[in-house]
C-alpha cells in the first residue's frame, strides 16, 4: 500500500505516564503487552523515522479536571476505571506525555479528548482534513479500546486507516491478540512498526 508521507499521520493515543511510565495509575494493568512487544521502544524509533520522512505526527492525550466533572456523575465500564484510578487528571504528572515521546516543535497536540474516540469532541479531523493527511497509523491505549474507536472512526470517514500492531497495549495479552487478528483487519491495514517506516522511507526518497 504506497502512500505519501506529506499525506500521512502517526496518530499517537495517549502515552501518557498514568498508561506508560512506571508508576502510573494504570501502568500495571498495560505493562505484561507494553513489554511482550516493546511497544514503546517501537514507537520512538517508528516517531523518529516519521518526522524524518515528513510524515505528520499528531498526540491526543485525554486528561480531566479534578474530580472528572466532564463525566456522567456514575461513569460505568471503562471510564470508571479511569475515575477509580484516579487517572489522567490535568496538571498531574500521570497526564502528561511520556518524555520519550515527549512533542516536539512541529507535531500536533490534540484538545478535548474526555473519551474514547479521538476524534469525538476534538479537533482531530479539523487538523487532518486542514493539513491534507489521507493516512493516519494509530499506535497507543488501549489495543481494543481507544485504538479500535480511533481506527473505526478514521474507517467510516474515509482515511486510509494502518493500526500499527507493535506500538499498541491492553490489559491482557488475549485482549491485545484478539482485536489485532479479528477487529483490526476489518477496518485497518495492519502492520509492524518495521514495515510502515520501511513504506514511509521508501516513499520519502526522490526519484531522479
């Protein structure tokens, strides 16, 4: 699948320290997948290797207000996880970005993330469409939740959708396994970090 990298998004979805960085309110939870891949090492040198190209990359963290009044008041599934956690609050260490994936100037910071889908209640498409991108590969949080919402959506609104199956997490290796080999085909194109930068490399380079 050719695609150009002036056309192309790394979306990254919340690597932020409450999923990533040890000590995190969910870190536990994410750790065996993040590690039985090397999610994040993955995606440093996958981010890397897409700046080089030209390639847009785009963060959307989610983050609350203290005492997450932006939520139903009895949050149910997921989202009371995150309550009971205490997780992803604004201004605390557990929202911010993990330094190894830390913005640099030229990326893009996605606002308004309070749930699942980045591109519910953000300006995710707004910046997409403004900037042209066709392509978007998700990487991040959850495999089977925020990733899948995320590539479901980039699917109906007609974005080349890649799900990168090496730079993504969930709470359990059956989890993780289960969405990339049944949910992920239907929606994405499915590949390793090795094989987008290996696409996005080869497409970077001039034809004489």
């Amino acid at each position: 699948m050719p695609f150009d990298p002036k056309r192309t998004a790394v979306v990254l979805i919340e690597y932020q320290n409450d999923f990533a960085s040890e000590g995190g309110a969910l870190h536990d939870a994410v750790r065996d997948v993040m590690e039985s891949t090397g999610m994040l090492e993955n995606t440093r040198r996958l981010v890397d290797a897409a700046r080089s190209a030209g390639a847009t990359i785009v963060h959307a963290p989610i983050a609350y207000v203290p005492g997450y009044r932006e939520l139903a008041l009895h949050p149910y599934g997921i989202l009371k996880g995150v309550v009971d956690a205490g997780a992803f609050v604004k201004g605390e260490w557990g929202a911010e970005i993990v330094d190894a994936l830390a913005p640099l100037e030229g990326d893009v910071v996605v606002e308004g993330k309070r749930g699942l889908d980045s591109f519910v209640n953000t300006n995710l498409d707004f910046i997409l469409r403004g900037r042209g991108i066709t392509t978007i590969a998700l990487a991040g949080f959850l495999t089977n939740c925020c990733v899948e919402s995320t590539m479901r959506t980039g699917y109906e609104k007609g974005y080349v959708v890649i799900t990168l199956s090496d730079c993504v997490a969930g709470t359990s290796i059956e989890e993780h396994a289960n969405a990339i080999k049944f949910n992920y085909p239907m929606f994405s194109e499915v590949m390793s970090s090795l094989a987008f930068t290996e696409q996005l490399e080869g497409a970077a380079v001039p034809t004489r």
